[in-house]
C-alpha cells in the first residue's frame, strides 16, 4: 500500500516540476512577445506580474508550499528572460527590459509566499474549527 502512495507522490511530483519549467518557459514567451508587438513597458510589468504571480501561487498550493516548483519556474524563464535583457528601450538602455524581468521574479516570489500564507492561514483554520468540534 505505501508503495503506490510513493509511486502517486512521486509522479504528482514530477507533473509539478514539468508544469513549472514548461509555464516559465510560457510565460516567458507570453512577456517576449508581448515585448515584440509593441506594448507600453508599464502594461508588460503588470501583466508580466500578474501573470507569474498567478502560476507561482497555484504551483505553490498544489506542491504544498515547496521551493522546488518555484525554482523550475524561475528556470524555465530564465533562456529568454536573459535574452529579453539584451534589448534595448526606446532611449538606447537597458533598464526597462530588466525592469520587466525583474518583475517575472517579483511575480513568482509574490505567488510563493501568497500562497504559502494562505495555505498556513487555512490549516490554523481547519485546526481551530476542529478544536471547536471536539469541544
């Protein structure tokens, strides 16, 4: 019976590792291209935010708060996030480019500790609800 506990866990482990390498990887096509077609920098930071904070909380609840997904998230962007900071902005530097990157980082760092704040947050309330059953 724990055999096919082990063999579950470690095959849920390895869908959330590929999950997380294939959507950084996505993610950071998503931001090169929206780099391409010409949006403002601001709108590609709070999308780029937005986005990465969303996969990076959902990563986090599903593994149970593990630093591992977040890492293969982080490396799945990394090919173009270090390819997108090669670009320039319209004034010849390179700070916006980076600044977009940065905010890829910002967005995962932000969805880990969401969701491990919510995750700690539901199993003190499930602890106080069942302390108040049993009462």
């Amino acid at each position: 019976m724990q055999n096919g506990l082990d063999q579950r866990n470690t095959w849920k482990n390895l869908l959330i590792w590929i999950s997380a390498l294939g959507g950084g990887f996505l993610l950071s096509f998503l931001g090169f291209g929206l780099l391409w077609s010409g949006i403002s920098w601001a709108v590609q930071m709070i999308l780029a935010l937005l986005f990465f904070t969303a996969s990076s909380y959902g990563l986090s609840r599903w593994s149970q708060g593990a630093l591992v997904p977040e890492i293969l998230l982080v490396t799945g962007a990394l090919p173009l996030g270090l390819l997108m900071m090669q670009f320039r902005d319209t004034s010849g530097s390179h700070l916006l480019p980076v600044l977009v990157v940065l905010s890829w980082l910002l967005g995962i760092a932000a969805g880990y500790f969401w969701g491990k704040w919510s995750q700690t947050a539901q199993t003190a309330e499930a602890r106080v609800s069942q302390d108040n059953v049993s009462s």
